[in-house]
C-alpha cells in the first residue's frame, strides 16, 4: 500500500499546484490594472472631447461675430452711398425749390416746376430723408450751421430766425447741415 500512497502523493501535488494556479494574486492584479488604465483613458477622451467642444465654441462664436460684422459693415456701405448720392441731388433740388419761388407770368411752367419738385420730395422721403432747418426751430449746432446772428426780442435764445439753405439727414447721420441766421 506504501506504492499506492507514492503514486497517491503526485496526485494530489498536482491537484494542489493547480489549485494554487487559481489562488494566485497575479490573476487578480490583472483586473485592476486594466481598470486602472481604463479611467484614465476615459478621463482622457472625455478631456478631449471638452477641449474639442470648447474650440468647436470659441469657432461658432468667431463665425457669428464675424457675420454681424459683415452685415454691419454692409448696412454702413448702403448708408453711406445712399448719403453720398442724396447729396449730389442737393444741388439740383435747391435749383427746384429756388425755380418755383420765382414769380413767373407761365403758369404751366410753374406747375411743372413744383410737380418735379414734390417728385423729387417724395422720392427723398421714401429713402428716409428728412428735410430740417425751418424758422422758429430751437437752434442745435449738431445739425444747423448758424451763419448770422440777429438782435430780435420777438424770438427766444438761440432760436432760427431765418434759413438760407434747408439740411437733410439720413436717420442720425447729416447729410448737409442746414444754413441759418440765429437769433441771440
């Protein structure tokens, strides 16, 4: 029977090796490694992804403002060449205004000359001009050029007394200043 307990013996010695295989701490290790490198690379894309997000922002916030940008710097073109064409038809709306005030003998002239100067009127008030510099209008250096001043007790301070040449302006921006005698 002492054979059997020498070939018994390996038997078990194996069984226990195999056993202490499946015990052994290095299986278990493995796991926590991996999981340690796995958040960190998680950590890692999610860092990523924020950093591209952000940049995606910064270029959309880019983008717009470069789009008001361009709009604004387009309306200020229109304006200004919608200011700067007005203001060659100055001259020859002042040639109109002074052309009906003339006392003339002919009245299908005059007729003429006011229907093309209301035409011209008109047209200027569909593009948003306005006439100014009327007498009794409280004077303001922003918009009227005073030209005279004038000692009168019936007008207030700084007050128009009398307009030699009417202004125009486009919304805020003043296209001719208006030429005016201002009473003190």
């Amino acid at each position: 029977m002492a054979k059997k307990h020498e070939n018994e013996s390996p038997e078990p010695e194996v069984i226990e090796t195999e056993a202490a295989q499946e015990t052994e701490p290095v299986a278990d290790t493995e796991p926590a490694a991996e999981a340690e490198t796995g958040p960190s690379e998680l950590e890692q894309a999610k860092a990523d992804l924020q950093k591209e997000h952000d940049q995606y922002l910064r270029l959309a916030a880019e983008y717009d403002n470069f789009r008001k940008r361009s709009q604004k710097e387009k309306d200020n073109i229109y304006r200004d060449a919608q200011a700067d064409t007005i203001g060659k038809f100055l001259s020859v709306f002042d040639n109109l205004e002074r052309a009906a005030e003339q006392h003339t003998e002919d009245e299908a002239y005059k007729k003429g000359v006011e229907m093309t100067l209301n035409g011209l009127r008109d047209v200027m008030k569909n593009l948003g001009v306005e006439e100014f510099g009327e007498s009794g209008e409280p004077f303001d250096p922003n918009r009227h050029n005073a030209v005279m001043h004038i000692e009168r007790d019936d007008l207030g301070e700084s007050v128009i007394a009398q307009v030699f040449q009417k202004g125009f302006a486009v919304g805020d921006r003043v296209i001719r200043f208006a030429m005016v005698q201002v009473a003190n």
